[in-house]
C-alpha cells in the first residue's frame, strides 16, 4: 500500500523540518509551495529527502485553501494520501499506522486524533483519503468532501507556526468572502461567528452565531456554537442569559465537560457544586472539540 503525504506551505521555514522528518517514512511527500517568500523551499531542499516532490510557482494564491489542496492531492501518485500542514507533525510510528490501517479499510477515508502542542486539547478530524477519492471543500476552514468518525489510525500534534502573524486577519476575510458567496452554509456561519468573537467584535460574533443556530443541525458543532456564546454574555455582564444558553449546550449533550464547567463557573456555589460534580463524570461523549 503506497502512502503519499499531501502537504501546502508558505513562509514555514521554522516549521517544515519537523514535519517531515515525521512523515519520513512514506513513499512520497508532495509539498505545494504557495508563495513563500522566506527561505522555505530552501530548507526542504537541504533535507536531502529521496521522496519529496516540491512544487514551487505552480499554484498562484487564491484566498481558497481548497483550491491549493486540491492542487497538492492532484500531484500524489499513492494508494492513500495523508493530509497534513507544515506546523503540524505525526505521532511516532504514524504512517506504518495508516498504511496498515489502509491495507484493510473499506471507507475511502479515515480519521486521526489531533493534540494541541503542550494541552490535552484534542478532536478527531479526516486527515487520510484514498488517492483520487474525495476532495477538499470550503475556502477556509476546509474539510474533505467523505468525512468519518471513529477508531482514528493515528495521532498529529498541532503546532503554531509563526507565519499566522504575518495575516492575521485571512480567516476573517476569507470566511466574510464565502459567507457572502453562500449565506445558507451553516459551517461558514459558525466558523464566522467564531473569528468575529475572536476578535472581540461580540455583536457581529452574536447576530452569527443566532443565524447559524437558527439553521444548523449538526449537534455537536451547535453545542459548541451555544457555549461560545454563553461565554459571550457572560463577558458582557448579562449573566442570566449566559446561565440560560449553557444550559442549551448542556440540553444537547450532558456529556460536555466544558460546558458543566462553565456553568458551574458562572452560577452560585449552591449549584456550582453540583455543576462540577455532574462534569467530572462527563465523557466528551460526541463533544467536537475536546478543551481543557
């Protein structure tokens, strides 16, 4: 079983040799260079790695991550191909995983657990697809067309890259972009309302976040989404409407440990005892983002 990683890069050369001395050992490493303008292609270079195809001024930039790749999975000759970004790194004994994994696997993708460096902050997310299968959808924020969920193949530890402070500002406009193309797309709405929140711009974060929980049906993403804005009214001061929307996340799954914290963190210690009692037998059960 031939494993390709699939892999888009710019401004990463403080990060790219950690990620693929930990892929080393597929059979091919495609690396689309997008435009760096830093010495990024030089370092991959210099690694001297037989099995990295680079790309470098094929793809212009676009403001859609999809597009760039799509691009790279067009370039990878493999049975399976695992998808991962210059900041990012996989687990020891990763792709021996996937390829067993892979020797076996009816689907035409599979999951990995993804750990924030230095937390125990995780979520699963489809990171390795048969070679010509499914594609990447959406500007930013993108996901592979076939998704699935369960019994992860292996683990990728998220760095942060220090180009992220070169534009700090892309998600946001990608997303204002795409929301604008597509009003309807739940998925853009929430990941809308989240950067309007990360930026402390908590009206427009709130008139989001009350469309997309207006429209959405997937349950696990909508808790999150009600959480946020508990969190959002709590740091305006209106306390009982933040009680009121945590008790809504908790409604669609008592399992959420961060939400039973929450609340017991904004309520009066009389329930906030049991609010904490109720989250240490919580089980992340169907919970998107695991924070701790």
């Amino acid at each position: 079983m031939k494993i390709s990683v699939a892999m888009i890069v710019k401004n990463e050369e403080q990060c790219i040799t950690r990620c693929l001395r930990s892929v080393a050992d597929a059979d091919e490493i495609v690396v689309v260079d997008t435009g760096s303008t830093d010495a990024t292609c030089n370092v991959i270079r210099a690694l001297s790695l037989n099995n990295v195809v680079l790309s470098e001024g094929d793809f212009a930039w676009c403001d859609d991550f999809s597009a760039a790749r799509n691009f790279s999975l067009s370039l990878c000759t493999g049975d399976w191909v695992l998808i991962i970004d210059a900041d990012d790194w996989l687990g020891v004994g990763g792709i021996q995983s996937i390829r067993e994994a892979a020797e076996n696997c009816k689907n035409n993708v599979m999951s990995v657990t993804m750990i924030h460096d230095g937390t125990t902050n995780s979520y699963e997310l489809t990171r390795v697809a048969r070679v010509g299968g499914p594609v990447f959808e959406g500007r930013v924020h993108e996901v592979l067309s076939e998704s699935t969920f369960g019994s992860p193949v292996a683990t990728m530890y998220i760095g942060r890259s220090p180009n992220h402070d070169i534009d700090k500002d892309i998600d946001l406009r990608i997303l204002k972009k795409e929301h604008a193309e597509d009003p309807t797309k739940p998925r853009t709405m929430y990941y809308l309302a989240r950067e309007y929140m990360y930026k402390a711009m908590y009206t427009e974060s709130l008139n989001m976040f009350a469309k997309y929980i207006g429209c959405s049906t997937f349950l696990a993403e909508k808790a999150d989404a009600l959480l946020y804005v508990a969190r959002i009214f709590w740091k305006m001061g209106r306390g009982d409407d933040a009680r009121a929307t945590c008790m809504s996340a908790i409604t669609i799954n008592a399992n959420f440990r961060e939400a039973l914290n929450f609340m017991a963190s904004i309520s009066f210690e009389h329930n906030a005892v049991r609010w904490r009692e109720f989250a240490k037998l919580a089980t992340n059960e169907r919970v998107l983002f695991v924070r701790n």
